[in-house]
C-alpha cells in the first residue's frame, strides 16, 4: 500500500508489486508404515517467513483451509479426518468476520489410514492455502501416489518398503502445457484452436514492459524534508539560529573560518539524524518494520504515542529529555575543540529541541515502518537533517539574510497546535487497523469519518481565533496565511460529510476503514464482473470488439476484497471496467469440479491434476502469465495478448486509472 507521511502535503506512496512467481511453501508427502494394519499419511511444510498456512476446519466462508481429498484407494481405509500438528495460531480476522487459524515455519498435516487388503494402493492429495500481509497463493495441491504391500500381510516387506521411501518434494509452482482435453471444455463459441490460441503464454511479452519503478524512497525523502521544515520553524529551533550563528561568527575573527565551522555544524546535524535512523533499521530490521503497521499492538502503542504527542502540542505539558544531559553536552563542547566540540554542539541542538523535534521524529518513523524497508528510516531522516541543517550555514554564510528572517512570536505557537490536530487525526488511523484486527467495530468508517470532521472543523475553527489554548498570545488575531489555512481545513471537513452516508472519498481511502465497516451505505456505484469463465469472456470481447480486464482473484482473499472496496468503487474506475472494458473474474478456489479431470504436466516433467474450476484458473495464471498470486490484474486484447504491465495489490486509485486509460490506448493503437 500505499502510506501516509505528512497531512499537509497529501503524499500518498506508491507501490507497485509485479507480477512474478512466488515459491513460499514447500511440501513433502509421505506414507508412514509399521507392524500393524495402520499407518499414517504425512504432509510436512516448511513455510517461508512472512508467509502462513491455514489450519483445518475453518468453515465455508473462510479462506482456503488445509483438506485431505481420495482420488482412488483399493486396500485402504482411513481412519479419522485430517489433523494438523505445529504450533497453530488463533486471531480474529476482521475481513472474514471469524477467528482463523494458521501456521507459521512449518507444520505438518496427518491422516491416518487403516490396511484392509494383502495389498493396497491410494491415490491423494493434501489442499491448503497460504497468504501474506500482501497476497494469497491459490488453492495449492501436494500429491502422494502409492502401492505395495500391506504391512499388516507381511511387516517386514512393510519395514523394507518404509525404508526405501522417500519424501515426494512437491512445489506449488508449476507452468503447464495445455491440453486438448482442456481446450474441449470452452464454449461453442471458440473452437479448440482459437482456445489454444487464448491459451498461450504470454510471460516474455508481460515482462518487456517498463514496471514503474516505486517512488516510495523519494516520497519518505521528501517528507523527511517536510517534517524538518516544521520543525525548523517551531519555538524550540528556529530562536536557535541566530544564536549558533553569531556564536561561530564571533568564536573566530576569520568570517571565512567561521562559515566553515558553521558547515560543519551543519553536517553533524545530519550525521546525528541519519545515525537515529540506521539505529531504528538495525535494531528492527525489514520484517519487524513491516509489523509495526499490521500488528495490532503496535498500532495500539503508535496512536497512544501520537495522543501524547498532540497533547504536548496542545501546551498540556512538555516533552523535554533530562536538562542533566543536554547541560553535560553544552559544558562538553566547551571543554573541546575542533571537530569534536562542534558535533558536541550539535548534539546539543538535538536534546535542546527534542521538545519540538520529537513528535515530528516519532511521527515519521512511525509513517515510514509500513515501508518494511531498513533502508526507509535512513532516508527519512536524512530529509529531516538537511532540512534542519541547511538554515544554519546559509544564515552562517550570509548573516544579513538574519535581518529580514521572521521574529520568534505566537505563529509558532499556532503551527504547533496545527500539528497536534494532524498528529490526533493519523491516531485514530493507526487504532483503526488494530480495531480490524481485533474485530471490535469501535472504529467503523462511519465513526472514523465523523472524527475526523470533527477534528478538521476544530482545526479550522482554532486557526480563525475562535478559541486557544494554553500557550497562545492573549488577544490572538487570524492573519492572511491561517485564513487560508483554516479554509482548506474547513472545505476538507465538509468533504468528507457524504462519506457518512457511503460516498467513497477516494482522497481519503487510504487512511480510512474499508467500505464494508459502514452500517448505512447508499452509494451503488459498484463494479460485478461480467463473466467468471475465461473463455466465454474472451468470446464476448470479441464479439463486442472490446479489451479485456481479466482478474484474478479468490473467495478467500483479502486483499482482493480491500481493492474492490477503495479502488472499484471510485465512479471513473467503476465506469471503465463497466463501460470499456470486459470483465473477467477468475477465482482460483472455486471448489466447482470440473466436467472431467485434466492431467497436465508440469515444467518439470511431473504430472497435476486439474480437479475444480479453481484449479484451472490457478494454472491458467500460472502458466500464460507466470504468477501465481492474488490480486492479479491483466489486461489483455481480444488475442490473448497484453496491452500493458500487469498490475497487484495497491490502493492507488490515479495510479490505477492510468493503468486502465493505458490499456485503452494500447487497443485503440492496434
């Protein structure tokens, strides 16, 4: 997704996740014998990190749960239904409305069987579903095929025979050749050849187009920037510049040392930041950064931390370091000289301003940890640095500038309280995705909305001198700039008031709860697909002469859910998936068997069946397009050919309206 930095600039990050095959579990089945007439058929997992398998028994309107499935057994009975073994998860899923059950690192699934014949053969298969925070693999399948015989005849053939087994690796990655069987199974409206023909990959093709590469770095960059400007201009720093820089004017006689000196001040700054940043990459890491924004208690403790935050803002106190450190710097950096004494200085400037610097600092790391990137701290913070640092050499080089610089006064003050109210606004943002988790329905979209008019309408109210707080001027007169300010915060209150009755505010999706949290909808603006078979989409494509969206997709997928409700239903998105487009939705755990079971093989030459709708989704996505996750969106002619970059999960609505224009204009050139 798509993640917040700053209010007041509206950045929203753009990430886009290509289209690629994922290989995140992999499965070894055996068939485990003793002396007696019964033996146990083993599934071990070993799941990558990130990565979860569910469990067993999850119920029909769950995702894709672990099932045992018999094509043929002569000589065997089962005993018992399929258990799971590990270390088995329980939470609330709010998107299914249920407690769910999964796995993480490995687990193994066991069905026990029972020998009733000298001999014996059974042909099965185990079925589970894995997902992320980000996709969802379709339903996977793990073959075990075996004969011989029983250990309950003969026990030591038995032994022998274990002995000699060993794991079938299965992975769930695999691109098939298409069969004539398969191509037989399309309307009448296409014959087999021109089935074949829709049929034929198109990977190489996919991949020659240019993938946007993400901008999401450069967005954290430009907010660090953003939030070092604020700060720069809040009571605790800015009344600093003109004293640091006349203390280095007058520390040396030489103008010329002194604004060296001041460069160098400058460059601490940025060394001191950047170093906070590499220690909050380092002591996380990638995987422990993208928790913070989905787990439940963080995003708890991250909204407790901005309510304090605001507060401080608001004049309710001070957040202010020990004054017996930033007292032992100060006579620290007296006491040196050189280099050392002037990023003892600007250690100084850090503890000093802490009070002012450290909500935006919390704030930013905070925003940037959805990245899960190590990389995205460093490089917010060093947007904060330069942004901090770069006012004291200019001023250093060109004193007089000091001159015409605005006076510290009750402006401050005003900008402070303005980002209390932002900061209480991103609160309630971070405890709604922990009431998703928890399923509590305290924080529904409706509710959100009306806080956040509430907090808006306040906001504007206060920059129009209609009340104070503690620390404002006595007498506080509305100037030109917060006339304005307090108009936009005003118009974006009265904005978000149709929301309250269902209206999809696509500039707020990203920050609000998912349309399916609100009780009273009356917005009807909704995208259903016109077809869930691939080929009789395409034959209608043809006969209307229209492109095609084809979407691949699942009954059990979140994040399929989440683009349907913050993407779909923006009028001009839905209007040309309705309009200009045909509509194919393929769902990769349809259980619906299929007429007659078709046997493809794989790449590597071992053989699958395709036994449900859903399997021959799943193997059309991976074998035409080389993916095999959840959301996955393609747009296609009338051939089967693509006419642009396939595009995943992101909650980007511009960014998708481009890929669909996009898809148009490739048509219409064709």
């Amino acid at each position: 997704m798509k993640k917040s930095m700053t209010m007041m600039l509206l950045l929203l990050v753009a990430m886009f996740c290509n289209a690629q095959m994922q290989d995140p579990v992999k499965f070894t089945a055996q068939l485990k014998t003793g002396n007696t007439a019964e033996g146990e058929i083993v599934f071990s997992g070993k799941i990558q990190k990130g990565w979860h398998v569910y469990s067993t028994n999850l119920g029909s309107d769950g995702p894709i749960e672990a099932s045992f499935h018999v094509d043929k057994k002569d000589g065997v009975e089962l005993v018992g239904k399929l258990t799971p073994r590990g270390k088995e998860i329980s939470e609330m899923d709010p998107m299914f409305g249920m407690k769910l059950r999964y796995f993480e690192h490995s687990v193994q699934f066991v069905q026990k069987v029972k020998f009733t014949k000298p001999t014996y053969s059974i042909k099965c298969y185990l079925e589970f579903g894995a997902c992320n925070e980000e996709m969802c693999m379709p339903p996977t399948q793990v073959e075990l095929n075996k004969q011989g015989k029983s250990p309950a005849v003969d026990g030591e053939a038995a032994k022998e025979e274990e002995a000699k087994e060993e794991a079938v690796a299965i992975t769930d990655t695999a691109a098939v050749a298409v069969t004539d069987s398969a191509a037989a199974a399309a309307p009448a409206a296409l014959d087999t050849a021109e089935v074949k023909k829709l049929w034929t990959p198109v990977i190489d093709e996919l991949n020659d187009y240019d993938q946007p590469v993400s901008n999401s770095l450069f967005y954290i960059f430009l907010a660090g920037i953003v939030g070092g400007l604020v700060a720069l201009f809040t009571p605790c720093v800015w009344p600093i510049i003109p004293m640091t820089v006349s203390f280095f004017l007058k520390r040396n006689k030489s103008r010329k040392k002194a604004i060296r000196e001041a460069i160098i001040y400058g460059v601490s700054i940025v060394v001191i930041y950047v170093a906070l940043g590499l220690v909050v990459s380092m002591l996380f890491g990638a995987s422990a950064l993208n928790a913070l924004s989905t787990n439940a208690v963080f995003n708890i403790a991250f909204c407790l931390m901005l309510v304090v935050f605001a507060a401080s803002f608001f004049g309710a106190f001070e957040i202010t370091l020990p004054s017996s450190w930033s007292n032992k710097m100060d006579q620290k950096s007296e006491e040196t000289s050189g280099l050392l004494s002037i990023f003892l200085m600007a250690f100084t400037l850090s503890l000093v301003s802490f009070s002012c610097t450290g909500p935006i600092i919390g704030f930013l790391l905070v925003a940037v940890a959805s990245e899960g990137s190590i990389v995205a701290p460093t490089i917010g913070m060093l947007g904060f640095a330069i942004a901090l640092a770069v006012p004291f050499a200019l001023f250093a080089m060109f004193p007089t500038l000091l001159k015409s610089a605005p006076k510290s006064g009750g402006w401050m003050n005003v900008l402070k309280v303005t980002l209390g109210f932002v900061e209480l606004a991103f609160a309630l943002k971070f405890l709604s995705v922990a009431d998703l988790a928890y399923g509590w329905h305290i924080l529904d979209r409706e509710t959100f909305l009306a806080l956040w008019i509430a907090l808006f309408t306040l906001l504007g109210l206060y920059l129009l001198g209609l009340f104070n707080f503690p620390h404002d001027d006595e007498g506080r007169r509305t100037n030109v700039p917060q006339f304005f300010l307090a108009l936009a915060s005003l118009a974006f209150a009265f904005y978000m008031i149709p929301g309250l009755w269902g209206a999809p505010l696509k500039a707020v999706s990203a920050f609000a709860p998912p349309m399916n949290t609100q009780d009273f909808n009356l917005y009807k603006n909704e995208v259903h697909p016109r077809f869930t078979d691939y080929e009789a989409g395409m034959a209608a494509a043809r006969l209307e002469g229209k492109p095609v969206m084809v979407d691949f997709t699942g009954f059990g997928c979140v994040n399929c859910r989440k683009m349907e409700a913050a993407v779909w239903t923006d009028a001009k998105v839905a209007d040309l998936l309705n309009q200009k487009y045909v509509l194919i939705s393929l769902f990769v755990d349809d259980k619906t068997p299929l007429p007659e079971q078709i046997e493809v093989t794989d790449t590597d030459g071992s053989k699958r069946t395709l036994r449900t709708v859903g399997d021959k989704w799943s193997y059309l996505q991976r074998y035409k397009f080389g993916s095999n996750t959840q959301p996955m969106y393609i747009l296609i002619d009338n051939e089967g050919k693509p006419l642009t970059g396939s595009r995943s999960y992101d909650e980007d609505i511009s960014e998708y309206m481009d890929f669909l224009n996009a898809g148009l204009d490739a048509y219409a050139n064709r």
